[in-house]
C-alpha cells in the first residue's frame, strides 16, 4: 500500500518526519566536518531542504540544552521542565541498571521530589 494520496489533486501526501534536537546536532557537527549536504539527506533519509533548514538554524540548535527526544525548542516551556526531564531520564537509568522495576506512579512520585526541592 503506498503513500495516501491527496483526494483534491493526487499528489502522494509527504509524511511528516519529526527530528529529535540531538539528531539535528549530529548533522550540523557532520556538515561543520565536511561532509555534503546531499550526502546527509541521504544518509539520514531527509529532504535536502530539510537539511538545509536545520543548517540555517544552526547557531540556536547549538546552544540549546535539552532533554533527549526533544524535538522542538519552544520559548513558551521553562528550563525548569528541561532540567527535570533530565533528573528523572538519570534516575530512571539508575533504577534500569540496578535491575528495578520502574512503574509511572514511581516516576511521578520521583517528578514530584525534584519539582518541589528546586
């Protein structure tokens, strides 16, 4: 089955591909390495456009610290969550490594904590 197509001019509709804050670090790293734009839509599977846009935002993309998984920087979420996301990503490593087990009320529980001794 392939693409879906638009119903108003058969055109296959793009899937949207959402790239996570890290992955669009590596590029920019690799482009700064020497390596070719087209290169790197191939290699990751993107547009060059896409490439190219995520090049032209470069200078914000290296500044910003967040989270693993992140896939947008936005203005309107404070640093307050990043930092907690980071705590809680730690922790859960922690306890996966130590062979415990992790429920959801386990890390709300943990979110709380560290919510309320910032």
């Amino acid at each position: 089955m392939g693409p879906k197509k638009d119903s108003d001019n058969g055109k296959a509709k793009r899937k949207t591909v959402r790239t996570t804050i890290e992955l669009k670090k590596e590029i920019i790293t690799k482009y700064e390495n020497g390596v070719r734009v087209s290169d790197l839509a191939s290699q990751y599977e993107l547009a060059k456009s896409t490439i190219s846009t995520i090049l032209k935002h470069k200078e914000v993309l290296k500044k910003a610290d967040v989270a693993i998984g992140v896939t947008a920087i936005s203005k309107q979420r404070p640093q307050i969550m990043e930092e907690m996301e980071k705590l809680l990503l730690i922790f859960t490593k922690e306890k996966m490594l130590a062979g415990d087990s992790i429920s959801e009320a386990l890390i709300c529980e943990k979110a709380l904590i560290v919510n309320y001794t910032k």
